[in-house]
C-alpha cells in the first residue's frame, strides 16, 4: 500500500465548536443549521470569511467567498446521522452540537434490529432531496456528513450493556457491529459519489490530504481492551476496508499506541493520532501511515503560547516521518487565544523550513 502523502508539507487544520461560531460570528446550530437549504450556503459563506480574516495566514478560509452547493458542513465535528436512521432523536442547541439521545434498547429489541433503507429513512430521505435541488440548481454539490463510528453508535443503541455484552453475548454484539458498519459504508459511499468526498466532517485533514478519504470514527475504542478491539471490531472494521478505500481511523483518545499495533492489522493509511497518546509507539507499529497530530483543544483554551509551542514541537519530534504527518486542534471552544494558535503554527512553520 504507497503512503499517503499531504498536498503540502505539514499541513494545519482547524476546527472549532459550535460555541465558538455561535459567539464569535452569530452563527446558530439549531435544526435550520444543518436542513435548510439557503441557511445553510449562507452560513458556510460566513464560516469561510471569518476564517479568513481571524487565520487567513495560516491558509484557512477564503478572502471573498462565493455560496456554494453545500450539504452537511465542513466546518464543525460531530455525527448525528447514523444513530438517528437506527432510531434515535437528535436534540439540537444554537450553541452545542446535535446529540443523538441514547436508545436504550432492550436485548430482544437489539437482536430484532435490521438495518434501515437510509434512502427512505430521516434524515438522509431529506438530506438526499436537498441535495437533488442543489445540483438541480448549481449541477453539483459538495460537503458530507460525519458518519460515526462502530462503537460510538453501538453505545448510542445499547448503553452500558453493550460493554458486559462483549463478555456474556459476544455473538449479539457481533451481529449489531456488523449492521453499524454496513450501515456507515453504505452511506459513505453514497456520499462520495453525489460530492466527492465523505470525511471531511469528521475531521478537515482529509481535504490537505485526499478528499476521497474515509475516515472511520473510533471514539469509544479508548475505552476497552485492545484483545476486545481485536475479537469485536477488527473483523468489522476489516470488511469494511474491503469495501471503502483509502481507508482511515479517526483515535481522539489518549491510548492509540495500546491498540496501535492491532491498527496495524487494518489496510489503513491515515489515522488521527489522540492527545496523550504516545506518537513514537504508534510510528513503530504504523510506520507507512499518515498520521494527523491533535493537539489538546483544553490545553489550547488554558495554557500559555510558550506551553502550545512545546506541545506541537513535542509531536513533531516524534512522529517522523514528517512528510507523513498533519497538525491539528479539532473542537476548540469560545474563548481560546488565537495567540496559541499562532504559536502551535510558527512551530509547524520552523519544521517546514527544515523540511525545505
């Protein structure tokens, strides 16, 4: 498998929280965010000017931006998709990001699950008209949506039993894992095929990197073992390599060098690379893979310059090759010095002079 390799050296990504929009350029997350049309080409015009005139330096949005056909939105983090076509309501805040509401099925309920026609089911049968109307009118569209991840969805469903479960059924949560996963690779892939791309949603590296990318959320796998990864979700997440490529994993968590060595063991070439989590042992057992560098989004709202200065130079010696590696902060809230942020990007700009 040929690595992946960015569009430019060290590439920079950021995101920021619903918080952050709503209080720095009015920007509400309400239902109208995400399922009206003309709101929503409006907002992200706003999305890529703010950013611009806040880090436009840094390359990051556009000067005079022009409304675009776009569905979902490729500047903020967070899924609500998946778990809402398998049933769950979706609660929506001007400020917050949608938030499936746990489900909370019984076992029976669980073993009687099929999975859904997402083409005739909410929200995707609306999404899918919206985006219909938008290539109607522009004759294309762009943007995706965050499809979630295995675990992440599963917890949405079951709760706390989906845990005791990998123990007393793992058969059951075997047969519901592999429902999740065919569920997100079936709408993934539509996706890329109506915009290009189906990850950008989950995290904005995909674009420096390859938009075609998918990248597949796995959240919730910092909290178990790395044998109950390898027993449970390997062999799903391995078939759905089979059907989606390139294929990446998205690891917010602290621990990825634990289950960095059975990663090793899935045809992937990307992986986002949790704070916390120690780079150099994810190199060592991920030597060919791109690797995308987060930064602590609590760290850059309470730290000094100096301290997000020797947080970003603390992964960059570790994760060489840097011709292989990204730098990003995702979910930063209201309140964060844009000071850190230029000091997490002179580090990067000092290793890309090395790089020259």
């Amino acid at each position: 498998m040929s690595p992946l390799v960015a569009q430019e050296f060290l590439p920079v990504e950021l995101v920021f929280n619903p918080n952050w929009w709503y209080h720095t350029a009015g920007i509400s997350f309400d239902p109208s965010f995400y399922f009206d049309n003309a709101m929503r080409l409006k907002n992200d015009v706003i999305m890529r000017r703010v950013l611009y005139e806040r880090f436009g330096e840094l390359g990051l949005g556009e000067e005079s931006p022009h409304p675009r056909p776009i569905i979902g939105s490729l500047h903020v983090a967070g899924g609500f998709v998946i778990p809402a076509l398998l049933g769950a309501e979706v609660s929506f805040a001007a400020n917050g990001a949608p938030q499936p509401k746990p489900l909370n099925l019984s076992l029976e309920q669980i073993e009687a699950l099929e999975k859904p026609d997402f083409r005739e089911t909410w929200p995707l049968n609306q999404f899918i008209a919206q985006m219909d109307a938008l290539e109607a009118e522009y004759g294309y569209v762009v943007g995706d949506m965050n499809t979630d991840g295995l675990l992440n969805v599963a917890y949405h469903l079951y709760g706390q039993q989906l845990f005791l479960d990998f123990y007393d059924n793992p058969e059951r949560v075997r047969r519901l894992l592999n429902l999740i996963g065919e569920l997100i690779v079936d709408v993934a892939l539509y996706l890329r095929e109506r915009t290009g791309s189906c990850s950008i949603s989950v995290n904005r590296m995909v674009e420096r990197v390859n938009p075609s990318l998918f990248l597949h959320g796995n959240c919730s796998v910092q909290m178990i073992s790395p044998q109950s990864y390898r027993q449970l979700d390997l062999p799903v997440e391995q078939r759905m390599a089979e059907r989606i490529q390139p294929f990446g994993v998205h690891h917010c968590g602290s621990n990825m060098h634990l289950i960095a060595p059975v990663y090793a063991e899935l045809p992937a070439v990307f992986f986002d690379v949790g704070w916390g989590s120690d780079v150099a042992r994810c190199r060592e057992a991920l030597p060919g893979a791109f690797f995308n560098l987060r930064l602590s989004p609590v760290r850059m709202l309470r730290c000094s310059a100096a301290e997000i200065a020797a947080d970003t130079e603390k992964l960059l010696l570790a994760a060489g090759p840097l011709e292989q590696a990204g730098v990003c902060c995702i979910n930063m809230d209201y309140g964060t010095p844009d000071e850190n942020i230029f000091a997490m990007f002179e580090v990067v700009q000092r290793y890309r002079r090395y790089g020259a």
